[in-house]
C-alpha cells in the first residue's frame, strides 16, 4: 500500500511539473537527491560499522550476556508467552539494545532472528502470536537514549551542536514505547475479553 502511495505521488509531482514546464526542476532535484543520498549513505556506513564492532566486541566479551541478565525480568514481563530461558529473549534484548543505541540497521536483523524463533514457537505460519506482535510494536516506537544516525547526519551538515537531539529523542522514544506497550496490552486485553 505505502508502495503506491509513493507511486502516485511521484506521478503526480511529475505530471504537474510536465504539465507547468518544470521538468528541467525536477530533473535537477532527482540528481542532487541521489547524490545526497549516496554521500550520507557512504558517511553513515563509518558509523554503522563501529557500533557494528561495538556490539560484536560486546557480544564476544559476554557483555550482552550480561545485558541480557539485567534486561530478562523486564523482557519475561512483557513477553509472558515465552518460555522461560527460550534462546528468543537474547535476541529480543540484543534488538532493543541495538535501538537504544540507535542502531536501527542493526537492529533489524536481530528483530528477524527473534520474529523466525517466536514463529517456531507458535507452530502457525499465517497468524502473528502475541509476542510477534509486541516486539513489533516495540521495536517500531523503540526507545533510543543515544540516536547515532541522527547524530552523525547532524554532523555531516555542520550542526553546531549534533548531540543535542539527545534529551529531546529520550523523552519522543520514552513516551513511543510507553504508548505503543499500553495500546499492545489494551488491544490484547480487548480481544480476551471479545473471544470469552
């Protein structure tokens, strides 16, 4: 759906650049755009890369293990319909270390390491389970207390100050991840409530 969106807006924007002669604009716009986009894309790969190690260095050195340990009673709370001591919770804790970091690429592939176990534990293909549904919703709002692309492309255009998007981040993230947990468990508490 979003892929049509994006789709018919583009038709549009060019059909009514064609249609006023401002083709010649839009072509301009395009090129810079992909030029742009190419030189943050090549910058934030520096960035990526160290949190990448970061993280990797972390992991080897048994510190996300022991992240994990300190996150597992909070995870086990808000994913009650896993079993306890299930491999899926360290993905799920490394996923939401990742995005408080900042680290959303990183955290994706995490996200899916965790999403195919939950799905292994369900047994049903077609439907999400209730806990594939609640990490969705909080890796989507995810709380970031450092947000290290924002940081870095502050930096590549000059920001005078680049890290003070951090206050304001934890605060819009806290209070994401605290609505999207309280819509979660309202939603599931309605549709008990429906199927009794």
């Amino acid at each position: 759906m979003v892929n049509l969106i994006w789709v018919f807006l583009s038709a549009v924007g060019i059909l009514v650049a064609a249609f006023n002669g401002r083709m010649q604009e839009v072509n301009e716009a395009v090129f810079q755009s992909l030029e742009t986009g190419v030189e943050i894309a090549i910058q934030l790969l520096g960035i990526l890369m160290f949190w990448l190690g970061m993280m990797k260095i972390a992991e080897k050195s048994g510190l996300i293990e022991k992240v994990s340990d300190v996150f597992t009673p909070f995870v086990t709370r808000i994913f009650p319909d896993i079993p306890k001591d299930h491999k899926v919770t360290g993905y799920i804790v490394s996923n939401m270390t990742a995005n408080i970091f900042g680290l959303g690429n990183a955290a994706t592939p995490l996200g899916i390491k965790a999403m195919k176990e939950l799905q292994t534990l369900s047994g049903d293909k077609e439907r999400a389970t209730r806990p594939m549904i609640t990490l969705l919703a909080l890796n989507t709002s995810s709380l970031t207390l450092i947000p290290t692309t924002v940081i870095a492309i502050r930096m590549k255009y000059d920001s005078t100050d680049p890290t003070s998007i951090i206050p304001a981040t934890i605060m819009a993230t806290a209070i994401s991840t605290i609505a999207a947990l309280l819509i979660d468990r309202w939603l599931n508490y309605r549709k008990s409530v429906d199927s009794l």
